[in-house]
C-alpha cells in the first residue's frame, strides 16, 4: 500500500492543487492530511473543498481548532490572530463543522498520524530537532513504527532505538529498519520552513518500507499576492518565495 501524507495547507490553493496533481501521478492507494488545512493563507474555502475529497483522512491542526472554536487563540501575535479571525469569517458553516469535528490523531496498523508530536496530539507539541526526541524514549513501547506529523513545516525524519539512542536520518527517501521507532514530519504543502520554498508532501510504501520526500513547484506569486490582496500579513506572502 501507498499512503500520500500531507499537511499544512495553511489555505494555499495553488499549492494544493499542484500536490493534488503529482499524488494522482503517483496513483497512492490512500491520502491522509495532517491537519492545518486553513491559517496564513488567503484560499480557505477552497482549500477545505479539495482536502474533503482528496484525503480520506483528515486532521485537526491547531490553526482549524483555531478557527473552528476548539481552542483560544488568544495568546497567538497579532498577525496571527487577525489571519484566524479573517479565516473564520471567511469559512462557511459546512467547513467550520467539518473542522470542528476532525480527530487529533489516527492510527492504522503500525502507523500513528498527527499534527503535533506523539503522546499527547491535542498539546501540538513540536519536533524539529533530534534533541527533542529524547522525550519520546520513556514511550518507546507504545510508539507505533512510523508516526507522521506535521507542525513544524519541516521534512524531517528522526529515528529512536529501545535503549534510548535517537538520531535524526538525512536522506529523502527512507528506508524504515525494524526494531527502530520512526517520526517523520512530513513537510509542508503549503507555508514550507526548511528553506525549500516547492510544496511538500510525503508518500509511504508499506510493501518497500520506505518513506519518501516529494517536493512540486507551484505559482508562488499568485499564492502570495492573494495574501497581499487579502490585506493580511505581508510576511505570510512573502516567506513564500524564501521557504521559510
């Protein structure tokens, strides 16, 4: 089986629709999204129309619980609350209800998906270095053998042994080891942070055990100047064409 995982759209259309584009060339099997479907960009709606029909799972980030009333967002900076408040006005009812009604976490076989780092999905914690693995040893035993997550924006995959060892694997295609616990984040469709400004995403293979990196490109000036023409942060725009 062939899974397609993405996450944070952050309601970049043109994004969206590329990564929509390669995942049907690939032909995967199943499309999970990891939440943060809505947040920093200009194309909610759309957004949330095309991640209803294109995953078959889907996630709360913590942009949706955001908008969709889940969480206080109260302590977010000011260009952050204002693009959650735009958001929320911008949203039909239909999409604040599907939002309000998504899962923090799914799991399928040996394989744990979330937006936030595991144990605790609903804190939406981050890992983007291998030091903060070193939270994760106490539980090894009830990791799954791959957990995806999202949150950080950034393609990376961390790897934990049983006596404690953790270790960050820098290869775009990943070939999963029995007896290790994997998180792999999965990169961003959206608003990527590791200084690749393509759209991200991330396709498993449950037959070759490997786990690999997709990158597309995609019309950034027209995804930024919906932002700037939105009167929303210039920095939500501009951060596009950087990958950061």
């Amino acid at each position: 089986m062939r899974i397609a995982i993405i996450s944070d759209v952050h309601s970049n259309l043109e994004a969206l629709l590329e990564v929509k584009k390669e995942i049907e060339r690939l032909d995967v099997d199943r499309v999970i999204c990891l939440g943060d479907v809505v947040g920093y960009g200009a194309s909610p709606e759309p957004c949330c129309d095309i991640v209803r029909e294109l995953a078959e799972v889907t996630l709360l980030g913590n942009h949706d619980a955001a908008v969709s009333g889940r969480m206080d967002y109260g302590a977010y900076y000011e260009a952050a609350r204002q693009v959650l408040d735009w958001t929320a006005n911008a949203l039909t009812q239909n999409s604040l209800a599907w939002l309000r009604s998504l899962p923090y976490a799914y799991r399928f076989g040996d394989l744990c998906f979330s937006h936030g780092a595991p144990p605790r999905p609903e804190s939406y914690e981050y890992i983007f270095a291998v030091e903060q693995m070193e939270a994760l040893s106490p539980h090894f035993q009830d990791l799954a053998e791959v957990t995806f997550i999202g949150h950080s924006h950034m393609s990376k995959v961390f790897a934990l042994s049983a006596d404690e060892e953790y270790f960050e694997v820098r290869d775009s295609t990943v070939t999963i080891q029995r007896g290790l616990k994997y998180v792999i984040s999965v990169g961003s469709v959206g608003q990527p942070r590791d200084y690749d400004n393509r759209a991200c995403f991330t396709v498993y293979d449950s037959v070759k055990r490997t786990s690999q990196f997709h990158r597309v490109e995609y019309d950034i000036e027209s995804s930024a100047r919906r932002i700037f023409d939105a009167d929303l942060a210039l920095n939500f725009g501009k951060r596009l064409f950087l990958g950061i």
